[in-house]
C-alpha cells in the first residue's frame, strides 16, 4: 500500500524498514511495519495519519498549521524540539512540536492548556543578549540523535543540536534546563545566567581594568583575549584595551608558580584556555594535559616535559603521591586540595594516591622540596 505524505515529497510503501530508523514525526525509533520510503525514511502508522492542520480550540484559538524543517521551543512542553515536522500558529507567536500535537489529537490528558501569563513567565530578558531568551528544557533526544539523520533533515537550519553548546561555560547542553534565543542561536544553562556576574574584576588574563559584559548581535570573528578561540554571543569586555574574554576564561581561576626553567611566574592553565598553543618543549597541542604558562612571553610547556617528580612523600600522608595529569574525581563540580582544603581547578595535573582517593596541589611538592 503506497501512502503520499503531505510533508514529504516521496513515496511511502507500508511495510517493514529494511533497518532501524526513527519516525520522520515524533522521532521514536520504527519496530515493526510503518510507512517507509526507498531511502529509508520513514513514519508511524498514527504519524503519518496526522492532519496538515490542526484546530482544537480548548487547547489554542486558532488553527495551528504544519512546518517543515524547523527549530522550536515548544509551548505545551517547553522542550527545544528539532522537528521534521511541527505545527505553528500563523497568527500568534505559538509553536507545538510533533509529539505534544499528537497528543492534543489524541485528548491525551498530560498536555495542558498554557494561558498566555504562564507562557510570559518562561520568556526573559536578560543582559547577557538582546533580545527575550525563552526558557527550554534541552532533552536527551537532541545530544543522542543520529548524524546522518540530522543531516538529512537539518540542513536548512544550519543548527547542529546534538552539539549545543552554554555560551557562558562553553559545555555541551544535555538534558537540562536553558534559555534560548532560536534566531541568533544563542542558549546558555539557566544556572549559568542567574550566576552571572554584572562586571568581572582582575580578571587573570586581564587583572589591571574592570570588564563589562558585552552581547554579541552578527557581530563577526571576535576572538577571545585568553584561550584565542571564537567567542559566540556573548563575552566580557574592556573597551579600553578592546579585550573580549569569554564567560568561562574571564571568571577562570587558577595560580602562578616559579620554576626554573623561565624567569617569570607560570601560570597553571588546563585544557579549556590551552587548545591552540603547543608546547615550548615537546611540539604538541591540542592534548588533555595541562600546562605551566608564561603569557607576556608566549612560553608554554607541559607539567611532564620539565623536571617536575613524577611522586613524591609528605610527613602529613602515609603513602607516596604520584603526578597525575587533570583529574576530576567526581562530577560534582566542586573540587578541593586535601591537604589545604583549598579549592582547585579539576583541569590542572595534581599528586594522587588512588587507594587512599588522596589529592593535593603539586604546591605541596616545591614547600617539600624547599624543606629538605
């Protein structure tokens, strides 16, 4: 039985796929037969059954009509949906993705009617941009969705949603709560917005002026002062030195030691500021170690590749402590020395004792060493 979708422009035979796809409409993987095409695209029986309009005035005053090839905030679930097909409202700024519309058609009762105070209370704006920024829930569908898929379908949108991406701590977004504006493609962590600070004072990589933040509107290559890399949509800004610094390089914390192989203080730097410079010994780049660094100089060089112990034996510790590189015990986010109780940077090589689940800052090594 051959089936002419109104969204898709080929022809659908009812039958089993060939292989495992996932449904055109509500994006839920096809087990057993379905409306498949020859390229192997497919839709739910029920999916493929839904009208190109939907008019169910309980739910919304007026017709909401189908999109192709979209990104949406859906305003019945809240959820960021890319969607091969959603349903928009021509005359109001309201959008459903697939899923919560086919729950409308079928009178499902966990889709409620949103008035328009409630919607309201999920737009905001904010200074980090300038215009509303909508409160999502960016679910695990979009981080774990197939890339040929995406591909396929998402090619207008130009939005790679399997790679989004908070534009204050740089980590990709996955199965937790944002807010997003969709045309400029702007989306940061809610707890990243609410934790953002109005001014950054001595910044490390630019301790002498206050910097203000400053949002980004097709403002073109700006590159960030710290780690050198694009900065996308917003940065922290001072319009003496005309210096951007991302969110995360601008509130980056960590603390200069002496060595003697340079004769300025190091700064200890991990892998999010690091990512285009090599090092001054060895050549490489683009690694997951840390490194000492000397900005007014240019001079970077792993912890490994200069005499640093590879362990040693403290009076306050049973057993010794070996070099490590970045470590992260846990995904707490909150990361401590043991032997100071002094916070850390999980990015930045550290002495460890596995067994004992024992860390310290390699601090503890130099005092060591200047005792002896």
């Amino acid at each position: 039985m051959e089936f002419h979708h109104f969204a898709y422009p080929h022809k659908l035979s009812f039958r089993e796929a060939d292989r495992e796809s996932r449904c055109l409409g509500c994006l839920d993987v096809i087990n057993g037969p379905a409306y498949i095409s020859e390229a192997g695209f497919g839709m739910h029986k029920v999916c493929a059954e839904m009208p190109p309009q939907i008019q169910k005035d309980a739910f919304h005053p007026h017709p909401l009509k189908f999109k192709l090839l979209d990104a949406i905030v859906c305003d019945a679930c809240s959820r960021l949906s890319v969607s091969y097909i959603c349903y928009r409202c021509m005359y109001c700024d309201f959008n459903i993705d697939f899923r919560c519309a086919k729950a409308i058609i079928n009178d499902e009762n966990e889709i409620e009617k949103r008035d328009d105070e409630d919607l309201q209370r999920t737009r905001t704006l904010h200074f980090s941009h300038p215009h509303q920024l909508t409160r999502c829930k960016v679910s695990p569908i979009l981080t774990e969705f197939e890339e040929d898929f995406i591909e396929e379908i998402w090619t207008i949108n130009k939005l790679k949603l399997n790679k989004l991406k908070c534009v204050a701590c740089k980590w990709e977004l996955q199965d937790t709560q944002a807010f997003m504006c969709l045309p400029c493609r702007f989306i940061i962590h809610e707890s990243c917005m609410n934790d953002m600070p109005m001014q950054v004072q001595s910044s490390l990589f630019h301790p002498h002026h206050i910097l203000h933040p400053r949002p980004f509107f097709n403002a073109g290559e700006v590159r960030c002062y710290a780690c050198r890399s694009k900065v996308n949509g917003f940065s922290f800004y001072c319009n003496k030195c005309d210096v951007d610094l991302h969110v995360s390089c601008a509130k980056y914390r960590t603390r200069a030691t002496k060595h003697s192989c340079h004769p300025h203080n190091l700064l200890q730097l991990g892998k999010s500021i690091i990512k285009r410079i090599s090092c001054r010994a060895c050549g490489r780049k683009n690694c997951n170690d840390s490194f000492f660094s000397c900005r007014k100089c240019d001079f970077n060089v792993h912890p490994k590749c200069i005499p640093l112990l590879s362990s040693f034996e403290h009076k306050r510790h049973l057993h010794p402590l070996m070099l490590v590189s970045p470590f992260a015990e846990d995904d707490s986010g909150d990361y401590y020395c043991d032997m100071c109780e002094t916070e850390r940077n999980p990015e930045i090589h550290v002495y460890y004792r596995a067994e004992c689940n024992y860390i310290v800052l390699d601090k503890w090594q130099y005092k060591q060493k200047q005792m002896e």
